[in-house]
C-alpha cells in the first residue's frame, strides 16, 4: 500500500467488501485500530461479524451510520486514504444503530 497512515490508527485492516461496495459505495474497506475492543470482540472481529459482514438488512443500515474508524474505496489504497482523510477516524465513541425493519422486507431476501 502506498498510503501511510498515522501511528495513532495502527493497526489498520484493509478488506474486501463483501457486497462490492452496494452498501458501503467502494469494493474495499479499511479498520483503524482494528484490535480495539467493541462489544466483546475486536473491531474487525464485530465488523466480520456483525456489521458490513452481517446479512443485506444490517450491511445496508451499518453503512448508513458508520463509525468514523472505517472508511471505504475502490481500491485498498484508496480505502486507507479515505481514512486518513476521514474526520475522527482514530475516535472510538460510536455505538451501532439499531436495526429495525419490517419483517415483510427482510424476507424479500430470502
């Protein structure tokens, strides 16, 4: 990567997107402070989990209200760099939003 983010966000994890950018609008993604705690788990290990690695629902609603730790783009390097440029990138004061659809439209998915 050719980005070089600031100390304060290392480490940083860079992925692909699971949905190739319909939610998050680029097909890769990058963690500051990846190893954070959040809710039990690393940053990464909850975003894996839960967040833009959760189902179509919660991806699309994380993606609406996501923490300023995670950033996305076309490119890895891109990714990185919209998270150096990110304001509050190295914050940790975010809470998930809470995911309340109807019913009907979650089994559209299905």
């Amino acid at each position: 990567m050719s980005s070089n983010p600031p100390a304060m966000l290392h480490p940083v994890f860079v992925a692909e997107d699971r949905y190739q950018g319909i939610y998050s609008r680029g097909r890769w993604w990058a963690v500051a402070q990846a190893d954070e705690p959040f809710e039990g788990m690393t940053r990464i290990a909850w975003l894996m989990d839960t967040g833009p690695g959760g189902d179509d629902v919660t991806a699309a609603v994380f993606w609406q209200h996501a923490p300023p730790w995670i950033a996305s783009g076309p490119s890895p390097d891109a990714a990185v760099a919209s998270l150096i440029a990110q304001p509050g990138a190295g914050n940790d004061d975010w809470s998930p939003p809470p995911i309340e659809v109807d019913p009907r439209w979650r089994e559209k998915f299905r």
